[in-house]
C-alpha cells in the first residue's frame, strides 16, 4: 500500500493518495483544485487514479474532484446524506472499495457537516481487522475536532450539528484502536478550527489522551467548549460549500477565461466600472508603489483565504502582479472558487509608467519613528488588525482593535480626523488593511513596519491582559 499526504500550506489543507502496487490502482481523498501534483505522483509510481472521495462538502476550498473525473475518468464518492449535481456513488456505514490489498471503508460522521465521513484504510497485506489508518476529514483534527457552526446560512444550527459530532466521535472514531493513524483534512492555521496542531499526523491513541475535545465531558459540556471562540468564517465559505456540490467549469477551464493581458488603460477602465484590482505583490513593494484605489494581498502568505474575506463576489477582479506571477495568482484564487478574475496587467506595474494613472505610497514606520509620532502631538491614532486571540496576549498601549475579518464593517470605529498607523504581528495583514483603508478614502495611512513583533524587538512597551 502507497499513502501519501500532500499537504497545501496556504490552505493548512492535507489530501491524500491511497494506492495499491498490486493492482496499479490509487483513489485521492479531499483533492484540491489543481490536481497536477495526483498525475504526476500516480504517473511516477505507475498508478491509475479511478477513485476520488470528499469526505464533505469543504468550505473552505474547492476540491478537484471534477478536475480528476474529467481528466483521468475518476469515479466521485460522497456520503449518502449528500446531495449534489453531478453523478457520484453515495457511501455509508460499511460501505468498501477495495482494490489489491487496500481496503477503503466509509464510516458516517456528521457534526462538522451533515454529509460528513471519514475512511478506515486497510492494508490487507498486514491486516485485514485492523485499520491501519482512518482519514479523517475535518470531523477530527490533530488536537481539535472539526467546527460545527459552518453550516447556519444553510439551515443547520451549531447545537444540532455540535450534537452528531458529538457522537460521530465517541461513538465512531474512538471505537477504532489506538494504533490507528489518523490523517486529517487541515492543519494549523485553517479556520475549520480552532487549536488545530501544526502536526499533520497522530494516532487515534494519542489523541484519545491529549485533544481537548475527546475527554470524558456530558454532551453540553462538548457544545459549550466546541462552539466557544471559534475565529470568524469568511463570507466565501458558505459559497464554496455549495460549490462543491455542483457542477462547474473545472479549474483549466476557467483560467483559460480568466489570464487576459490588459493594458493599464484597460485596467483602469475596468476599475472605472467597478472592478477590484489586487496587486499580489511583496507588501514593501506595494508600500513603494501601487496603482491608487488596489488591495495589496501578496502572495507570501494566505492569500487565498484573505482575498476570500476581503473581496467580494460579484464584483470582477484584475491583478497586478510581478510579471510571471499572474498564473499563480489566479490559480491560488480558483482554489477557492474565485474565477471571476477578468485579466491581469501585462508587464505588471512598471507599464504604467508614463501613462498618467495615479500612483499611490504608503508610509512605513519602523518601530522608533512610530514610537516618537506616538508621543507627539500629530494626533496619530494605532490600529491593531490582529485577532481577538493575539490581541488579548500583549497589546501596544492605547491602540484600536478592528480585526482585518471586519475591517471593512466597522470602519465607522477608526477616527477620521487623524493620521492612522496600522499594525499585525509582521507586516503582511498591516499592509492588506492599510490598502482597504486607502480605496474607503482615508488620508494619512501608514504601517508599522514589522509588527508588533517589531515593536518588541526595540524594546518598546506592550500591555498584558
């Protein structure tokens, strides 16, 4: 038996190659949009992919499970609650597949989501009774277990579905044995929860021991403590859920749409009818130059899912990228369902250059310089983008929190009659706010260069508590 773990950082998202050598055979597990990394890891060990499973219809990504029925002739599987429009094989309590000496068999494990499973995997060469693995999806992660409340906009409250995982996971998961390695579908990072450990394996063992969620506690006890603190979900995550459950252009289809070189006047045009322009740029190099009125969300970190929490979808998208980064850029918002991208400036920033388009900076300050307005008299007010959770760790002194999830909702709470200074923990989420703060119209906009971090490295003061 072959398994291996392809693991997404951008995303926190694991999937999964199962394959036999026997019978040349392999299914993929929770693929992403971009399936290039199956073919070739099949092609290299000499497998054919037939099978592809989504153990649910994930949120927070779009699988490539059409991508791989389309390419390679992949039969699809979902649980049996699950409804979808296009053809697939529903599978429950029981249900195999087996090819050679692998063995796949389903187990039902709502809670996270109704339609929810995970898959025992068998290798039949050294046992036929014990599972050497279960994949787990995001019903259990490495020391956390899936959210339940991703499912309100779509008619199931995070009680009902809270009590399913509940039992989903005494009554399911923690019956397998402890040697049983367990391979979920995020790691650290992913918003599917909420102390989910930067390993990307265990052993049911282990977890039964250490993960917070699967201690002795009543059925309440588990609502209340799953349900608590859960960081915000993205607006894209109930439009990717249900993407996932239709049919649609696969991934190729829709960037062969989507990467049409513009002119800065085309761009300019479209912007002019209301089309976002992202520039995926470095934050330093946004800072240095960028076209008035763009979001800086650069693609050194989490791009995918702070274009899906800033971004809207119904209004097109253009890029502004470094020349040779267009494709990526696009490609990392298709992962998400974002095919709304109508082009991307040919020749990137510099073509704009002598065209009389409005060129915007933002000031950057390192942690002394900001120190010393702090103290003056400019009337400068600090505003902290970071998460609940960070901030409630140290603070700088007087600050304003708006976290970056709700920036765009509560701008009301940041004065108008004064420069502003923006900070995250480096630079990267300073640099997106300080763009949105600029295309709302607020003059005076500056970042703190490095963060909080940063700030801290000078030996400047933080609050605690």
């Amino acid at each position: 038996m072959i398994l291996k773990q392809f693991y997404l950082n951008c995303l926190a998202h694991a999937s999964y190659l199962v394959g036999d050598e026997q019978s040349r055979t392999a299914a993929v597990i929770d693929p992403q949009r971009d399936i290039d990394a199956y073919l070739a890891f099949a092609a290299e060990h000499g497998l054919r992919i037939a099978h592809v499973f989504l153990t649910h219809f994930h949120a927070d990504f779009v699988a490539g499970h059409l991508e791989l029925r389309d390419r390679v002739g992949a039969r699809i599987y979902l649980g049996k609650a699950a409804k979808a429009e296009y053809a697939f094989q529903p599978v429950g309590d029981g249900d195999v597949v087996q090819f050679g000496q692998v063995r796949l068999e389903t187990m039902e494990t709502p809670g996270h989501t109704p339609e929810s499973i995970c898959l025992k995997v068998y290798d039949l060469d050294e046992s036929a009774t014990v599972p050497k693995a279960v994949l787990t999806g995001d019903t259990l992660f490495v020391g956390d277990v899936g959210r339940p409340d991703l499912r309100a906009a779509l008619g199931w409250s995070a009680a009902d579905l809270g009590a399913l995982l509940y039992s989903s996971l005494r009554d399911k998961l923690l019956t397998l044995p402890d040697s049983s390695l367990v391979y979920p579908a995020h790691g650290a990072g992913s918003l599917c929860g909420k102390a989910i450990s930067r390993e990307t394996v265990s052993t049911i063992g282990e977890q039964r021991r250490s993960n917070y969620a699967l201690q002795p506690m009543s059925k309440e006890a588990f609502l209340d403590i799953v349900t608590a603190d859960q960081p915000d979900a993205p607006a894209y995550f109930t439009y990717d859920a249900v993407l996932n459950s239709r049919e649609r252009p696969t991934l190729e289809q829709a960037l062969a749409q989507e990467l049409r070189p513009l002119t800065i006047d085309e761009l300019l045009a479209e912007q002019r009818n209301g089309a976002q322009v992202l520039d995926t740029r470095d934050p330093g190099e946004f800072a240095a130059a960028h076209l008035e009125g763009s979001i800086n969300i650069g693609l050194v970190g989490q791009y995918a899912t702070w274009a899906g929490t800033v971004l809207t979808r119904e209004q097109p998208i253009v890029i502004v990228a470094d020349p040779g980064a267009e494709t990526e850029s696009a490609l990392r918002l298709g992962r998400i369902g974002f095919d709304h991208v109508i082009g991307y400036l040919e020749g990137g920033l510099r073509s704009a250059d002598g065209s009389g388009a409005r060129i915007a900076t933002t000031e950057r300050l390192g942690a002394d310089v900001a120190a010393r307005r702090l103290g003056g008299r400019d009337g400068l007010v600090v505003v902290d983008v970071r998460a609940p959770g960070e901030r409630a760790q140290k603070r700088i002194e007087g600050s304003v929190h708006v976290p970056l999830t709700r920036l765009l909702e509560r701008l009301a709470e940041i004065p108008t009659d004064c420069s502003v200074l923006v900070h995250c923990a480096g630079g990267y989420r300073s640099s997106i706010a300080a763009s949105l703060l600029q295309r709302a119209g607020r003059p005076n906009v500056s970042e703190l260069a490095g963060g909080i971090t940063a700030w801290e490295a000078a030996g400047l003061p933080v609050a605690t508590g």
